[in-house]
C-alpha cells in the first residue's frame, strides 16, 4: 500500500470537513421540519446530539489528517535540505 500524498490528505480532509457540514445541515432541517410536541421536541434533540456527536468525530479524524499531511511535509523539506 503507497503512502497518500500531501494532495490525497488534502482532499480527504476536503471531503470531511464537507461531511460535516452535511450532517449539521441535515439536523437542522430535520429539526424544522418536527412538529411542536414533546414527541417532536424529544426527536430534534436526539437529532442534535447525534449531529453533535457525528461532527465530533469528524472533526477529530480530519485534525488527525492535518497532523499526518503536516509530518509528510515536514519530511519533505528535511529530505530537500539534505539533498
């Protein structure tokens, strides 16, 4: 398996970071579209906090992508000062 480069970490993280985004979208509109009632209100919240939670770990797999195109960076530049 090849090591993605710098560009394919960045397109990744693109892609979650649009992930995201998608699913605070699709919460609020859900929550919209709940009909006023403690059934309702009961479901928007469970709809919030599994967007919450959803956003959470996208964001923490995307930082831990940023770290990685980080490092590929770092070695990079080292190897073309050694060069």
């Amino acid at each position: 398996m090849m090591t993605p480069t710098t560009a394919d970490l960045r397109t990744a993280i693109q892609v979650l970071d649009r992930l995201g985004e998608r699913f605070t979208a699709n919460a609020n509109n859900s929550m919209i579209e709940m009909h006023e009632s403690p059934r309702g209100s009961h479901q928007a919240g469970q709809i919030e906090a599994s967007a919450i939670e959803q956003t959470a770990r996208v964001k923490l797999v995307s930082a831990q992508l940023k770290s990685w195109r980080d490092e590929l960076l770092q070695q990079r530049q080292t190897v073309a000062h050694h060069v």
